[in-house]
C-alpha cells in the first residue's frame, strides 16, 4: 500500500496492529476518521489515552476497576464465599451478562498452555490462592473454555489447594442450547451423558 501522506500511513499502521484489523481495515477506519470533525476524534484519542492511562486492574479479582477494589468485589450483596474462576475480562461481562451469578470473579488473565510460552507463574494463581485462606472461600467455580489449556488449569488449581476446604466445581459441559445432537462430538457427548441433570432443573413439572 502506497500513501501520499507519511501522517496517514502511520495511523494506518498503528491501526492495523489492533487484533482482526487488518491493513485494508485499518485505511478504512483512518479515512472515516478523517471525515470527521477534528473535536470528534480528539475526544476519540483522549478516551483511548485516558481508559490506557487510568484504568486498574482491582487487587482482589483482577478485574479492570475504575478503583482499587471493583465494583463487584465492593458490593455487600454479593456472596463472598463463592468464586467464579475465569480467563479474561470478556469473560466476566460474559458472566454477568446472564444475571445468574451473585458471587465474586477471579481473573487468572490466561489459561496454562506451555506451547504458548504461559506457565502458572505468568498467572494470577497465588493471589487466588491466598484469597482462598484469607477470605473464607467455601466454593470455587471454574468457567474455564472446555479445552486442553482450561483442564490443564483446572487440575492445576485444584492440586494445589486439595487440602483446603473448599469445594470444586466447574461450569456444565456439553450439547449447545440450539445444538444438533447428531453434529456433536464424542467427548462432547460422552460429557453431557456424564454430566447429566434431573429434568426438573430445566422444565416446572406441574
Ligand atoms: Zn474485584
């Protein structure tokens, strides 16, 4: 790609540097960017630096906070003795996006995959840990993707903290809501039979 403008060709390339953007994208974004009123993307770039500059991550869940503890981990109603282990931050909003869930997250900001270069050291396994003695903790639930890298982490987690008293669970595993029973895969099936609820979870028997 070519540019008459070397001011243009860099915001092109620091577009482009975003994940699924790509350098076609990235043209596509700098010119709408162009075409607007210069206090529109001021405020743009000054939202981006400013959520970079100020944004922390809470010292109890490692959240993203607008304060040292998040607003989850502040709130009173919320069940401190259950907590949901998850990877990211996506999976957080995910997560309270349902409504379900009135306990406290911890983020471990990965999941253990050795191939990736991502060992236990470069999560947040021990502040999770430490929080399981300081905070009286009866229950973790693991909401880890159901693939090598999560069990790898689940049975990591769990071996190291079998002598505490906390119970272990992990979100169900199985056929997708929508899913065609006869398209999903063995394990995936062999998991739902294993897995298995009483009806009366799912319909009111009346
Ligand atoms: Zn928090």
């Amino acid at each position: 790609m070519s540019f008459s403008s070397s001011l243009l060709e860099q915001a092109v390339n620091e577009f482009s540097k975003l994940p699924g953007i790509g350098k076609k994208t990235a043209l596509r974004l700098v010119l709408h960017l162009i075409k607007q009123p210069q206090e529109e993307t001021q405020l743009f770039a000054d939202t981006i630096a400013r959520m970079r500059r100020e944004i922390k991550f809470c010292s109890k869940c490692c959240n993203v906070s607008d304060t040292e503890i998040c607003n989850i981990c502040s709130n009173f109603s919320r069940k401190k003795q259950i907590i949901c282990v998850v990877e990211n931050i996506r999976d957080v909003i995910a997560i309270e996006s349902t409504q379900q869930f009135n306990g406290l997250y911890h983020v471990l900001g990965g999941v253990i995959s050795p191939l990736d270069g991502v060992g236990p050291d470069q999560l947040t396994i021990e502040p999770l840990i430490n929080r399981l003695t300081e905070d009286e903790v009866e229950e973790l639930i693991f909401a880890l993707s159901p693939n090598i890298q999560g069990d790898t982490t689940l049975f990591y987690i769990s071996k190291k903290i079998k002598d505490l008293p906390v119970k272990i669970t992990t979100i169900a595993r199985g056929i997708a809501f929508g899913g065609e029973l006869e398209y999903a895969d063995e394990l995936t099936l062999a998991r739902s039979l294993q897995n298995r609820q009483p009806v009366a979870n799912y319909v009111s028997m009346k």
